[in-house]
C-alpha cells in the first residue's frame, strides 16, 4: 500500500496517545497514527496495523457497492420497457374507441333484431284473417249460388222474369265467385309468403344472435385487453419506481462508505467517480418520467460533485498537467452543461427537447469513462497502482 499521511496523536503517555487516537477513529478519522511520538512505537504499530485491516476490508465492501452501482444505476432497461409501453398507447386507445363503437352497434342491432320479430308477426296477424275471411266469403258466395240452382232446377218456377232474374243473379255471383278465388288465391298467396318471410326473419335473428354473441365476446376481449394494458402500465411504472428507490437507498449507502467509511485510492477514486456520473445522467431521465424531482444545483456545480473537488485539489503537476487529466475534466464539465440543460428543458415542458439532452448526455457519460480509463492507465504508468480489488459475489 501507498505511504499515508500520519498525525501525532496528543497525550502525556502512550497509552493517553492510544485512547486519543481510538476516539479518532470513533469519529471518522482513518489516519494513521506517527509511531515516533510513542515511547513503545509497536504500540503505534499494531494500531496502524489494526486501522490498515479495518479500511482494506471497508474498501472491498465499497468498491463491490460501487461495482453493483454499475449496474443498478443503468436504467436502459426501465427506459426500453416505458418506451415499448408507450408506444402502444395509441393503438391501444384506438381499440378502446373501436370497442365503443362495437359495442354502441350491438346494442342498436339487437334493437332492430326485436322491431323485425315483431313486424314479422305483425304481419303474419294481419294477413291470415285477411285469408280466413275470404275463405268464408267464397264459401258464402259457393252456398248461393247453389241455392239459386235450386231454384232454376224446382219445375214450380213459371214466370220467365222470374227465371231470367235467377239467372243473371246466377251469372254474377258466379263471376264473383271466380275473382273472389282469384283474390282468395292472391291472399293466400300473400299468407305464404308471410310465412315465409316470418320464417326466414326467424333464422335471420337467430343467425344475428349467433354473431351478436361472437361480438360480445370480442368485445369482451377488446374491454380485457386495454383495461389489461392500464394495469401493465401501472405495473411497469411501479416497478421503474421501485428500482429506483432501491437504487437511491444503494447509492446514498455507497456514499457514506466513501465519505466516512474507507480509505480509497487514488485508482478507486476513479471508480468511485465514474460511478457517481452514470447515476446522475440516468437520474436526468428518472426526472424526465418524473421518478424523482432534481434540484438544479445537483447539476449546475460541477466544481463541487467529488471529482470536481479532487481536481480543483489536485497540486501534482505530474498528474495535472497531463492531457488524460484536461480531457477528463472537460468531458466532465460537458456532461454538467447538457445536465444543467435537460433539466431546463424538463422545467419548460419541453420533455422532447429534455429526452434529447439526456441523449447526449449519455454520450458525454461514456467519453468522460473513457477519459477516466485513460487516466487511469497514465497514472499506473507513473507508478500508482493501488487497487482496490473488487470482491465477487460467490452464491
């Protein structure tokens, strides 16, 4: 490990020094201690040694938090699955107003089916008496006239006007009777036909309902599907937002660790740093769909994130006068200027014009990682190698 810096611990005796030291380390402060200022300096030792132990194991649980954080923070998977969402939205409506329509027609359809049933026997009532009545009516006129050849045949009968008034009256009922078959006829015609139509009507609407109740099926299914595609809808948003509270709670513990828990090195620093920029670009997005509400000084300070503070610390000019170390900076002051922009964008209601600075930013994310890896590689090349190494998940 590389020499760190130590501090003289204050007392009057070694073991005043040691408990000054222990409240120290009680209070965050993971700097060794100076074994010169101890008359027993393996006393100094062994608590260096015990702090070294401590930070080794803090910094493993800290670069594994800060590998997962690769992963938890790319939200592309969460982006892909709202967009695939979206994009079926309009379909989907369009189903929902089809539905509407359908179903608005299968309720006029089964009005007009009852309207026909009722005609149909509407007619039927009305031309079968009409049939009856000039049965009865030929059968009346058929009666007379035999009566009137009962009369011509009785030999009483003398008088020629008489005979000759039988006979005509004979003539016309006979004629009447024939145009009353031929009407008859015609009636009973129009009776047949009734039936007929009354009859086809009947396997109409029974064939209409057939197809009334395959539509309600299909209606039901259409109902189904886009009250289905709310429900997923919600889902798939509550899932975007879980992960996102789970990767917040992550984030803030990775954090702490950084801060108050490890002595990273300068190689995981990098790491550290990479990571802290993924997750801000995939929380543009999360502000966009509205997961979270950004505040613009999280964006518009890039000389006070943690990689702005170790540049602006940063006195070896070994290191800073380098071009890995100007290009890395500008990538990052880059990837805060299009922050800076969605989030504007986003503020203005503009989520199209947002959409696409988060884009960009995206592609400024990767440049900046890549600078860093090119920093990296420099800084090995200078001699500093201290790694922290990431610890696998062994299931």
């Amino acid at each position: 490990m590389q020499e760190k810096e130590k501090y003289m611990p204050e007392g009057n005796n070694d073991m005043e020094r040691l408990m000054y030291a222990m409240n120290q380390l009680k209070n965050r402060n993971f700097q060794a201690i100076d074994g010169s200022a101890f008359e027993d300096g393996s006393v100094a030792d062994t608590y260096n040694e015990m702090l070294d132990s401590i930070m080794e194991y803090n910094n493993h649980f800290l670069m594994r938090i800060n590998d997962a954080m690769t992963r938890i923070a790319d939200n592309s998977n969460v982006k892909d699955m709202l967009t695939q969402i979206n994009s079926q939205k309009e379909p989907i409506e369009n189903m929902r107003e089809a539905n509407e329509t359908l179903s608005l027609q299968l309720r006029q359809n089964e009005t007009q089916l009852v309207e026909t049933l009722a005609m149909s026997k509407q007619i039927d009532n009305t031309i079968m008496p009409c049939v009856k009545k000039m049965t009865e009516s030929e059968m009346a006129l058929e009666n007379s006239i035999k009566e009137i050849d009962e009369v011509l045949s009785q030999k009483t009968v003398k008088k020629q006007d008489m005979l000759r008034i039988c006979e005509n009256a004979r003539k016309q009922e006979a004629q009447a009777l024939t145009r009353s078959k031929e009407i008859t006829e015609r009636v009973a015609g129009l009776g047949e036909q009734a039936k007929i139509i009354r009859k086809n009507v009947g396997e109409i609407c029974l064939g209409d309902n057939e197809k009334v109740n395959v539509f309600k099926s299909f209606a039901e299914g259409l109902k189904c599907l886009t009250d289905n595609y709310g429900n997923l809808s919600r889902y798939c948003f509550g899932v975007g937002s879980q992960l996102y509270r789970i990767s917040r709670d992550i984030d803030n513990a990775r954090n702490d660790m950084f801060r108050h828990n490890s002595r990273p090195s300068m190689l995981d620093r990098l790491s550290v740093f990479y990571v802290d920029h993924l997750t801000l670009t995939w929380r543009l997005y999360l502000n966009v769909i509205e997961y979270e509400t950004l505040k613009i000084t999280q964006l518009n300070n890039p000389d006070r994130c943690k990689f702005g503070l170790w540049c602006a610390n940063m006195t070896d000019p070994q290191i800073r006068d380098t071009d890995e170390f100007h290009e890395t900076f500008d990538a990052h002051e880059e990837l805060h200027k299009h922050a800076v922009a969605c989030f504007l964008a986003k503020e203005a209601s503009d989520v199209s014009e947002a959409l696409k600075e988060f884009d960009i930013a995206l592609k400024v994310c990767r440049r900046f990682e890549e600078a860093l890896n090119s920093l990296s590689l420099y800084l090995r090349s200078i001699g500093i190698t201290e790694e922290t190494e990431v610890w696998k998940f062994q299931g």
